[in-house]
C-alpha cells in the first residue's frame, strides 16, 4: 500500500465518523471543527511505510507569537501519547488494524477531550488545573501562559488574562529573535490598550479571529 491509497482508505473509513461528530475536512490529512471560535484539530501523519493521528486545539482569538499564522497541533499532541503510552505509527501492511485503534482513541481520549474542555472556559480550567501532563501535552510554560491568557481574557477576566501575558512576554529574553521582540511589542500595545479601556476587548479579539479565519481560509 502506498500513501494514496492510504489515504483514499482514511478518508472511506473515518468519513462518516467525522461528520457525525461535526468535523469537515479542511486538507488531504485534516479534519477541523470549529466551536466558539476554538479549532478541533484532527490530523493523520503520514510516513514512508507508517501513519499516525494527532489532535490538538487551536483558539482563533490568540494572536499567534510566530511570524506568520498558521495551523499547528501545539495544544495537543499524537493520540498514541494523550492519555495513553503505546505504539507511536502504525503499519502500511496493517492498515485495519491501525485505523480501529485510532477510531478507538480518538472515541475514548480525543473526542471527550474537546467536549470537555473544547471552550474559552475549558481552557482556563484545563490549565488552571494543571492537567496538560496527566493528558500528555509537554507544554513549554512560554504556551501555557499565552493560552491561559488569552482564554482569561476572551472570557471577561481582564485583570488575571494581562498579568499571564505579561509573565508570558517576561520569558522573551533579550538576544530572541527579531520576530519575537516585534510580538512582544504589539501584545504590550495590545494589553496597554485592553486595561486603559476595557470596551474594546470584544474589538481586539474581533480582530484577531477575522485575521485568523482569513489566513487559515476557514
């Protein structure tokens, strides 16, 4: 079995499966599902002689620290690590056998993860609660507090969501790279503007989420 036709057989085996959970495809390996503007992430990889599947959540209201936006599994992680430790690929020469599994995780791991903690709120708990080792997201602290930031503030906790943003550019040293300082800067703008007029949040992440959608094309 080669890659297409690997593929063909993802996309007749988990079809249904992702449409019943509301899921669309968005490329050739990944499958998307959007709720209050925080991305469900589905993504097959697939290698030379073996696959794999990861899930991630991506909220669309962050203003992403990298020079350009794009789609990453940076919350999330390889099913055969969420939750679990077990095989990492799964075989050409098995590929039923794979996809059961993968079904199998995502339905016991994946799919509860997002409806749990899929949300703005979700986020902050998830974090707050310290639970991104129990579910095997390795996390540099750098992500944490951007996520919890900017989660606190899309849900009206202006004072905590700028102090976890503040400790999260504290981490941006002085030789980084110039991309960085440029965000650094437009968050200092960014939460300078939020905490001297508080009405305009609802602005600043319409913003964000349009720029997001856009260059996401969703």
């Amino acid at each position: 079995m080669d890659k297409k036709e690997l593929r063909k057989m993802l996309r007749a085996e988990f079809g249904v499966f992702f449409f019943e959970s509301g899921f669309c495809m968005y490329n050739k390996d990944t499958y998307l599902k959007i709720n209050e503007n925080i991305l469900y992430n589905v993504t097959f990889e697939i290698g030379s002689i073996d696959f794999t599947c990861a899930i991630a959540m991506q909220p669309l209201y962050i203003k992403d620290h990298s020079s350009t936006t794009f789609l990453h599994l940076t919350f999330g992680n390889r099913l055969s690590r969420f939750r679990v430790a077990q095989r990492e690929w799964w075989s050409f020469d098995e590929p039923l056998k794979g996809i059961g599994e993968i079904k199998e995780l995502l339905s016991r791991n994946g799919l509860p993860w997002f409806d749990q903690y899929g949300t703005p709120e979700g986020i902050v708990e998830f974090i707050s609660q310290g639970k991104a080792m129990e579910y095997g997201l390795w996390l540099y602290s750098f992500f944490l507090k951007q996520y919890l930031g900017f989660s606190l503030l899309y849900t009206g906790h202006i004072g905590e969501g700028i102090q976890a943003l503040e400790d999260m550019l504290s981490e941006i040293n002085e030789d980084a790279v110039e991309w960085l300082h440029e965000y650094k800067s437009q968050m200092t703008e960014m939460t300078g503007r939020i905490m001297n007029h508080p009405n305009d949040v609802k602005l600043v992440f319409d913003k964000i989420i349009r720029e997001n959608k856009n260059v996401l094309k969703i």
